[in-house]
C-alpha cells in the first residue's frame, strides 16, 4: 500500500479534488491511503476566530463557513448530497460554540482546530465516492495516540501502529480507500490533539510508518523539492532526487513544502518520499530516497525567520568540566529545543525557534552565565550530501556575502558534512538566500 497526503490548496477548489479522484483511480492497484489537510487557510481562519472580538467573529466565521459551501457547491451544485451539508453545518455549529468561548486553552484550541481536516476529509471521502471508488472518512483521533503536548504533540509509536493497522488494514481489505484527517491526532485519554502547523505531512509519514508503506507521497502545489523557496528565488528549479539526510536538514531548517519532523518516520521504516504537484501532476516531483548519495554538493538553499539567538558567556566554563552539559540540561528541562550550537572557551551560542518556555529557562541560566537573547536574526542553511568538501566553499560563501555586505553573526558547519548555516539579519534573509543561489547553484 501506499500513502497520499494532499495539501491545503491541493483540496481548495472542485478541480483539484477531482484531480485527486484521478490520481487515486490510477493508483487503486497499490492500494492507496490518503490523508488531508484542511482547506487551505481553515486553520489560520479558525486560529483568528478564537481571538476574534465580537466585530471580526461574524466576518470569519463567514469566510470559513463560505470556503466550505462554496466548494462543495463547485463541486455538486443543486446535487450535493444531504449528509455532506448536515456534516458541514454541524461542524460549524461545533466551531462557533467552541472559538465562542472566551479563555480557551490549548486542549479546547486543537477542540476547535480539529475540525478544519474533519470537514475536508469528509467531502474528499464523498467526492471519491461519487466517482466510483469505495471510500470512507476515517478520524486520525482514532489512529494516531499523542502524548499531552497539545498544540504540538508528539506520537507514541507502539499505540499508534497498533491502532492504525486496526482500523485500516479491515478498510483496504474491502477494498475501501480511507481518507484520514492529517495533522490531528488524540490523547490516550481520547482527547484530540494537534502535531504542530503544517502536520499533515507528518501524519502520512507516521500511518506510513505504522503500515509499513511502500511510499508516501506528498502532493502539494509545487513541482517538488527546490533548490530554493520558489517564492524567492524565482530561478530556483526542482531538485530531481535527494537523499533522506538532505531531506530532513532542509525540512529541519526551513522548507515548508515537508514539515520539519516529516522525515523521521520514513527514515526509521525506510520508505521512499515523493514530492508531487496536485496542480501538475504530470511532473515528475522529487524522490527522497536511502540510497541515494552524492558526491559533494550543495543540493539548496533553505531559510528561516525570526529566530532567538542566545548567547551565554562565562569565565567558569573555562577548562570546567560539565559546564555545557549544565547548560543543555536547562533547556531541556523547559522542553526547548536547540537548532545551532557555537561553542568558545568562555562562550556558548544557541539558536532557537521561538521563545517559548524560554523565560523560566533565561532565569534559572542567569544564576550561573551571563545571558543575552537577541531577536531580529534569521538562519540561512545550505544544504547537501559532502557540502564541507566541496573545494573552497567557505571562501566561495563569504566571497558572495561580502560583495553584499551582509554580516554573519553565527556560523554552524555540521560535522556530518551535509549543512552549513549561517545566522544573519532577519532583514537579510531573502537577500543572502538569493545571493548564495545565483552564485553557488548549478542548475
Ligand atoms: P501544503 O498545503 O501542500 O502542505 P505548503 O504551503 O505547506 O503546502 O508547502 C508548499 C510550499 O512550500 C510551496 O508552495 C513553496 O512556496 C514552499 N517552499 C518553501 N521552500 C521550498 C522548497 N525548497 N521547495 C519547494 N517548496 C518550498
Ligand atoms: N491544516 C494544518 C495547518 O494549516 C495542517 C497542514 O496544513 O498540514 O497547519
Ligand atoms: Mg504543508
């Protein structure tokens, strides 16, 4: 069997999803799962929606309910089925009473999160219905067990496969194509959960994972990994073929086509990853494959914004012993976790996400290092198998930045030979990412 993710645009508008109906006919033989995101921007106007003031809440409420009716009237017209109007109306009703509420907390959050891929699934498991292929809703609350982290939960792997192949292996037996809710999941307790924005990619690698997939496919709205976020550089071109290390350094620093824990599972079960393009599905998208190593190269450039830089300084750490290992365990213990690390004599420096959890961590720090957390920085990563051998590349690098007089605040050359990350200016990101592509990617 195989797995399919759409994406958010991928099941935005009555042609797209026939367009999946098609690519699920033609892949009926391999017995495809599919898995779905919400409509494209649900989850943005359901995050408004809970913050919203009385005068905005009407407003989005209408935009959410007009991108569901709207479709699938696109899709039906006069013919829309009765369930599919019931099951979409009474999740709006859902909706308004929770994102109604004032002072939700994160659990009554992904509550009210959840239902932007509950309504998806349910008109895509209809639209494959419609078109002759037996198929079925299935909820990934029923699938995919969590630890309590809501917002953000992580899976836990020996429940989750148990359950999944519970409810899925009897629907492919019959011959059913289940549509499963991406980005969702639920406590052992059965309360829902969500895996972090833009998780739906990790929900296909993890039902992947716990079916032992033969692929996992991932159809998005661009032909595949490319050597730069086409969105800035407009000459970026698809990447044919990547390995899974490169994979999971640019998903990890900053490419929004695989969210960043996608690869982790298909990495553990070795299963191949196809990046593919709902609107052309022509193209033939990028393979992420094992066994696929290059010889030096610097495969793309990836980027992100807005994120903390801290750095620690401290006479102690000088020829001390477990001084790092002090500091690590700070952050672990208020759940951060860390990109980058530069370490001096008397210096650390550390890259974060965000802040999150990260002023209890700064406090408890500050007892034993100085500590200056500075915003406004960005990472700029250059990603690919054997990228430190590549003759002269650091001077090849700083050669390009210092023609644009952009200045490097922090430098990480990953002792694994495949990513070189530079933290620079937020301000600069797009410029140096450029920059770094038009001098240094063949394409
Ligand atoms: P989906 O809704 O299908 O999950 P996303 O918006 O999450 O789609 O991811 C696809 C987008 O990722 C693309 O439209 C593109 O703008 C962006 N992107 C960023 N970096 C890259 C990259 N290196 N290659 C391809 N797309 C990228
Ligand atoms: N709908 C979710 C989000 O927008 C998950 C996803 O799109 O992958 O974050
Ligand atoms: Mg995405």
């Amino acid at each position: 069997m195989i797995v399919a993710k759409f994406g958010g645009k991928s099941v935005a508008n009555a042609s797209n999803i026939k367009t999946i109906c098609r690519i699920t006919k033609q892949e009926i033989k391999k017995h495809p799962v599919i898995v779905v995101s919400a409509v494209s921007q649900v989850t943005n106007m359901l995050l408004a929606l809970a913050v919203a003031d009385s005068n905005d809440f009407n407003n989005i409420f209408r935009q959410i309910e007009n991108a569901h009716f709207n479709l699938i009237s696109d899709l039906w017209g006069k013919k829309t089925p009765e369930n599919v109007k019931m099951y979409i109306a009474s999740s709006l009703d859902s909706i308004k009473t929770i994102a109604g509420k004032i002072d939700k907390t994160k659990a009554e959050m992904d509550r009210l999160l959840m239902h932007g891929e509950m309504m998806s699934s349910y008109i895509v498991a209809c639209a494959l219905s419609l078109s002759g292929i037996k198929s079925e809703q299935v909820s990934a609350m029923d699938l995919i067990v969590t630890d309590e982290e809501f917002g953000s939960a992580e899976f836990i792997p020996q429940l989750t496969v148990k359950k999944t192949k519970k409810t899925i292996e009897p629907l492919l037996k019959k011959g059913i194509v289940p549509v499963i809710t991406g980005f969702i999941g639920a406590t052992e307790k059965g309360e829902p959960t969500t895996i972090g924005r833009g998780g739906s990619d990790y929900s296909a690698s993890i039902i992947g994972y716990s079916l032992g997939a033969k692929e996992i496919q991932i159809w998005t709205d661009v032909d595949g990994l490319f050597t730069a976020d086409p969105r800035i550089v407009q000459t970026a071109k698809p990447l044919s073929e990547v390995s899974f290390k490169e994979a999971s350094e640019l998903a990890a620093f900053g490419a929004k086509v695989l969210h960043s824990r996608t690869m982790r599972p298909a990495i553990k079960a070795n299963i191949p990853v196809k990046i593919l393009n709902t609107l052309n599905p022509k193209s033939p998208g990028t393979k992420i494959k094992v066994d696929t190593s290059f010889s030096s190269r610097i495969a793309a450039i990836t980027s992100k914004k807005k994120i903390v830089l801290i750095n620690l300084y401290s006479t102690e750490m000088l020829l001390s012993k477990g001084f790092l290992a002090r500091i690590f365990a700070v952050f672990e213990k208020n759940n951060i976790s860390i990109d980058l690390v530069s370490v001096s004599e008397v210096s650390v420096s550390v890259t974060l996400d965000n802040d999150e959890n990260l002023n209890n961590a700064l406090a408890v720090l500050s007892k034993f290092t100085s500590v200056a957390k500075i915003s406004d920085f960005g990472i700029v990563s250059l990603v690919g198998e054997g990228i430190v051998k590549i003759p002269h590349v650091m001077k090849k690098i700083f050669t390009i930045l210092d023609k644009q007089k952009i200045f490097v605040k922090m430098i990480s050359l990953g002792a694994t030979d495949i990513n070189i990350s530079l933290v620079i200016e937020s301000s600069k990101v797009e410029k140096t990412v450029r920059s770094l592509h038009d001098g240094l990617i063949k394409l």
